[in-house]
C-alpha cells in the first residue's frame, strides 16, 4: 500500500507515470486518509496559498478553478474567506469522490498534463497547490493556466523545492515574466510541510493579455 511507504517524507518522487500519481491517489483518498495525514502533518500550503491570493483578489465573486483539487482542501480555505464561485478538476475520480458537497460548482476528472476542456479566458483566478511536486503536473501547465484566466487575472501556486529548478519551473516562470504573460506579485519560500522537511515556492502571479 502507497501509504505504508510514507517515511519522513512523502515519496512522491518514487511516482513516475500518470498511471502510478492515479492509483497512489486513488488510494490515499480513500476513507479520508489524504486529510488525516496533511493534518497530522501540518499540511500548511493550502491556508498559506489562499492567505497570499486573498490579499489580490479582493472580489469575492471570482470565479476560481482549483487546479489538483485533491480532497478539496484549499475550496475549504477558499469557501470559508466568502469565495463561493469554485471549480476543481483532479486525476484521481477517487479523491474528487472525497470532496465535501457544496464547496466546488463543478468537480472534473482531468489530466492537466494535457490541454484543458476550458475556454480561454474563463476564470479570474487559478489556484495551483501542492500538484507541482515529483512525477506530478509539469510546469507546461502554466501556459494553460494564462490560457484559461481573463486579463488581469491572478495564478496562484506551490511548487515543491525538491522540482523547481530541476524540472524547470524557476525557467518557466521567469520566460512567462519575459514574454509579458504575467506579472510577478509574489514568489517566496512557504512553510508548507515543515513537519517532513518539505518546503516549497509559493507564487502569485497576474495575467497580462493585452
Ligand atoms: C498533494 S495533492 C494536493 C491536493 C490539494 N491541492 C491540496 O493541497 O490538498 C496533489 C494532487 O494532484 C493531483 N494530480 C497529480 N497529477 C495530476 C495531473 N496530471 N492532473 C491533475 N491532477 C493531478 C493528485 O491526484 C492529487 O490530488
């Protein structure tokens, strides 16, 4: 069983297909057990990542897509600061069955490795945590991620310490910065699972379209 590997960290970076991150959700969300273990880890980054983006996206009515949903941990979050407008789409059909009804519009089975059955412009934010990690979405979805929200718009996320520079995260942000895709509001180290040692960079960053 995947959670009988878990030592002193997360062995994410064992998972290598889509195939494997699928099933290793599949069964950790099963029977709760993805949130008994982010509390009793101190999972931080979904509170942590939602305290920055309510700081920018001052209108409670913002449509949001959740990106990597998982058991809806950061809807929580989104929900009980007065954001109701919430979409999430994950891998795993069986941690999205985990989500608390009411908290998300819409809940997808996605792939976000690949395009994303959304039209472009549709949201004014994207909020992207603890999915940037070893074996799981590459940082090519941040070019959907700008697809996908308005002008002016805001993407949040964490990226994992362990992948930013080798699977090219750092690069990816700062060519989106070059290109004039967006604009850097923050990007600093978070505590996000001090408990297993595991940091990550937390960005917030707002889409230019024009
Ligand atoms: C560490 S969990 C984070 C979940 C949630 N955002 C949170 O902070 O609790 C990572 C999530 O990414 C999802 N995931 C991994 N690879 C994915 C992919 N290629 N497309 C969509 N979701 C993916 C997993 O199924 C899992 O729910």
């Amino acid at each position: 069983m995947a959670q009988q590997d878990i030592g002193n960290k997360v062995p994410l970076h064992t998972l290598k297909t889509a195939n494997e991150v699928k099933a290793f959700y599949d069964e950790w969300g099963s029977g709760g057990q993805y949130n008994k273990d982010m509390q009793s880890w101190n999972y931080t980054g979904p509170q942590e990542t939602v305290s920055v983006f309510s700081r920018y996206a001052l209108d409670p009515a913002s449509v949001i897509f959740d990106a990597g949903c998982g058991s809806g941990l950061v809807g929580k979050e989104l929900f009980s600061l007065g954001y109701h407008q919430i979409h999430g789409g994950d891998l795993s059909q069986r941690i999205l069955d985990t989500v608390p009804t009411g908290l998300y519009r819409t809940l997808n089975q996605m792939d976000l490795n690949v395009a994303v059955d959304v039209l472009d412009d549709t949201f004014d934010a994207v909020l992207c945590v603890g999915t940037f990690t070893f074996g799981h979405v590459k940082s090519d979805a941040l070019y959907e991620f700008i697809r996908i929200t308005k002008n002016g718009g805001l993407i949040a996320f964490t990226v994992n310490e362990g992948v930013f520079i080798s699977e090219g995260f750092e690069r990816t942000i700062k060519s989106l910065e070059d290109e004039g895709k967006w604009q850097q509001c923050v990007l600093s180290k978070s505590n996000y699972m001090k408990s297993k040692g595991v940091s990550a960079w937390l960005g917030l960053f707002r889409v230019v379209k024009i």
